[in-house]
C-alpha cells in the first residue's frame, strides 16, 4: 500500500475507486466499505483509493473538547488499511481552513483531481463545509464530474448498529469481547515497554509495563483482562491489569501484562496488547499472598480464554 501525507504527493489515477472517512477503528462496518470497494476495483480493473485526515476533525474543530478517545493511532490505522488489501491511502492534513472546503469543492479538488471514477461511501457519510454533503448531493454532482458512486446500507450485528461510538461504548465498560465482534477482530493497544516497580516478580508474576503516548488513544475500563501479546513476529498468552494497584500501593494509573512462558528482557520495545476478554474487575487484596493467590486462579482462567 503505498501512503501520501498531502494532494501534492499523489498522482492522479487513470481508474481510481475510492472512498472517504475517518476510519477510526477500521470496524465491521468499515470493513464491509472496503470489500466493497476492492470487489468494484477488481470488476472495474481500478485501483482502490482510501482517503483519511489526521487529526481527528474534532480535535481541530472542537479543541477544548477533552473527551475524545480514538480506536486506533494513526500508525495503528495505516496498518489496519494495509492489511485489509488497500492500494493507495491518501491522509489529508486536516485543517480550520481545510473545514471550510464545500462539499462541492472537495468534489472538485479533490475527488475530481485524484482521478475518482467511482466512489464508494458509507450509509450516512457527510462531508464539506458545516457537513452539508451527503449521498443526494453527491448523486446529484456525480455525472457532471465523471463518476459513480455507491451507498453502503447501515450494516448490523446482532440488531445492534455498528459504530465507532458504540465500540468506544464498550471498550469503557470493560466488554473487550463484544468490542471485538464490532470491531471484527480484538482491540489493539500498542505501546512502549518502562521500568516499573518490579514488585510482580516477587510474587511469582513479572509483568511489562506498558507506556502508551497517544494521549487520544483509548483504554479500556480499569480490570484484568486475558490478552494476547505480539512481541515481534511472536504472540503469547497474557493477563493484563489496567488500573491502580490498590494492593501494593500503586500511584496512578498503569498498564501492566503478564506474559506467560516468557522471560526475556524488553525494555524499550514497542509491543502490542490484544484483548480477548476481562477477568475480573480490578480489586484491594488484604496482603501479597492473598493477591498471589487471586493470579494464579487469573491465569488459569485466562488460559482456558485464550485456548
């Protein structure tokens, strides 16, 4: 997949099938977009087309809104767009005057200029300015600017609609499972390995603590949770705590893993977290022993998850 930071690095197509978005997550939905998309290039002999913006338009719209949490980094997203099979991702710089494009506009400068022949969008999609484009308008321009464009219906599970929102619904409550049947795979947490207290090896469990500098990135609810872990090209089991540490003192908030059948050093390497389902919420034990003895029952339960 090759990856553009502006317009002027991306040389207009001769057949290109695109589609537009924020893309946080890449979800079941999103997903169903793509499939859609890489089904019309194949039919078509086109070349795929994903245009995204960093940052998120709310941080630039709504700066003093502190609440927003993401699903994925924008490294996370590239390679979510990679492995789905995109040809070429095209990240727009997103901008106040970059908001202020018309829908029409955006029609022109950069759908026309990109080479659009067919473009794919999602069920209730809107763009431009005050976000007054939508599926009629682009009906309506389409065939004066030499493309075609397909809508996507509301895509459900389980007759709960899929959205970014509600995975973020999940997520916070702790319910990493049903996160991950939105999502259509586990939620992904990537960061960097720090030195921590090094009290989990006294009792049997060393565990990595995880640094992640995202600050939009979003964490799921404090608790345990069993997890799969990538270190490299490898994956292992693990149960990971997210949250204070009532039981040894802990002093803010911290994300720390457990991996099983693993002992080698890693500070300073960037691992990834997958979650597959919590544990248990996270609790104050009255000493280390009684807290040693809640692990072990942890890890039991945790491999009979991962199996």
């Amino acid at each position: 997949m090759k990856v553009y930071h502006s317009l002027d690095e991306f040389t207009a197509l001769e057949n290109a099938i695109v589609t537009q978005g924020t893309f946080d997550g890449v979800h079941a939905a999103h997903q169903v977009i793509l499939n859609k998309l890489i089904g019309i290039a194949k039919e078509k002999n086109g070349e795929t087309v994903v245009i995204t913006y960093d940052p998120h338009p709310r941080m630039v719209l709504f700066p003093d809104d502190h609440g927003l949490l993401l699903l994925n980094t924008l490294e996370e997203k590239i390679k979510l767009l990679e492995s789905a099979g995109i040809d070429h991702l095209l990240i727009l710089p997103f901008t106040k005057v970059f908001s202020r494009l018309s829908s029409l506009d955006f029609i022109k400068n950069v759908l026309v200029r990109i080479g659009t022949k067919h473009l794919v969008i999602g069920y209730n999609h809107r763009f431009g300015k005050n976000r007054e484009g939508s599926f009629s308008h682009l009906k309506e321009f389409a065939p004066n600017y030499g493309f075609e464009i397909k809508e996507i219906s509301e895509q459900d599970i389980d007759q709960i609609s899929v959205s970014s929102t509600r995975i973020r619904e999940a997520l916070l409550n702790g319910e990493v499972a049903q996160a991950a049947r939105f999502l259509g795979r586990s939620y992904l947490l990537s960061g960097l390995v720090v030195e921590g207290k090094k009290l989990g090896r006294t009792i049997g469990f060393p565990t990595a603590n995880i640094q992640i500098n995202d600050t939009y990135k979003l964490i799921p609810h404090d608790g345990v949770y069993a997890v799969r872990v990538n270190i490299g090209d490898q994956k292992f089991g693990g149960m990971l705590n997210i949250g204070n540490n009532p039981s040894i003192e802990g002093k803010g908030r911290t994300i720390e893993v457990n991996i099983f059948n693993f002992s080698e050093t890693i500070y300073n390497q960037r691992i990834s977290i997958e979650f597959v389902d919590k544990l248990r919420n996270e609790v104050k034990f009255i000493n280390l022993d009684a807290l040693k003895t809640q692990l072990q029952c942890d890890k039991l339960q945790a491999l009979e998850v991962l199996v």
